[in-house]
C-alpha cells in the first residue's frame, strides 16, 4: 500500500494504538516514579527476586529501568516522538517484567501485560507509513 491509499482510518487506528499504549506505559512509570518512588518500587516487588538467585546489581537497576523506561518511552508514544525506539525499549521492558513475574511465580496473572503486549505487536506489525498524526512526522520529517 502506497502512502497515497493511506486512509484516515488507518492513521486514525495507529494512532489509537500509539496513544492508548503510550498512555498504559506512561501512567504505569508515573505512577513507579512520583507517586510511589523507584526505591519503595524496588522494596515492594524487586527486592524479593533477590532470594530467586538474582543479585542486587540486577534487581536494583532493573527496578530503575523498567520504571523510567515506562515513564519516558510512554510519553514519547503519547507525543508520537522517537517511536522506533520507544517500541524497541518498551519490549524489552516488558521480556523483563514477564521473565520476573515467572521467576517469581510460575503461574501468574497476565491481565497487565497482554493487553500492553498486544498494542505493542501492533505497532511493530502495523506499517509506519500509516502513523501520520505524530511530532516525527513535524519536527524530524519522517
């Protein structure tokens, strides 16, 4: 599909997706960084993989990355700025948060990652050309 048959419903659908995720993602690392504190986050969730065999030097920048990546990578969803590499973290974000939730627990609930894994796939499957209402299209001519 050429990007003259790009159709407004197609932006208007990545859009949706980008948006909705970023939206997930941002309120999640908000939420890590100013309401709660990374280092509380650390002592209510990461500090406990600490007896599963993972050292502190994992557990603890692992604690500040995920949060931070949540953070900025949503917000930057939200402004449809660097999305490329906001999708790229995001994943790896959430392979970490996943192989985690399994240490921890070999049978977990999914209901905070899937639907953020979905969105997600979208936007690695979705064309590029079809996110036209973003601040890359403006400011980096993409």
């Amino acid at each position: 599909m050429s990007n003259e048959q790009v159709t407004t419903t197609h932006s208007a659908g990545l859009f949706f997706i980008r948006t909705l995720l970023g939206i997930l993602f941002f309120m999640q690392g908000y939420g890590k960084v100013f309401s709660i504190g990374v280092s509380k986050v650390y002592e209510m969730f990461f500090k406990s993989y600490e007896t599963k065999l993972l050292p502190r030097w994992v557990t603890l920048p692992t604690a500040y990355f995920t949060s931070y990546v949540e953070l900025i990578c949503g917000a930057l969803l939200l402004l449809g700025l660097f999305r490329k590499y906001a999708i790229y973290l995001l994943a790896i974000n959430l392979l970490i948060v996943s192989f985690g939730h399994g240490l921890m627990e070999p049978i977990w609930s999914l209901e905070h990652v899937m639907p953020r894994a979905i969105l997600l796939s979208a936007l690695f499957l979705l064309p590029p050309a079809w996110d036209k209402w973003n601040l890359d299209a403006v400011i980096l001519k993409n």
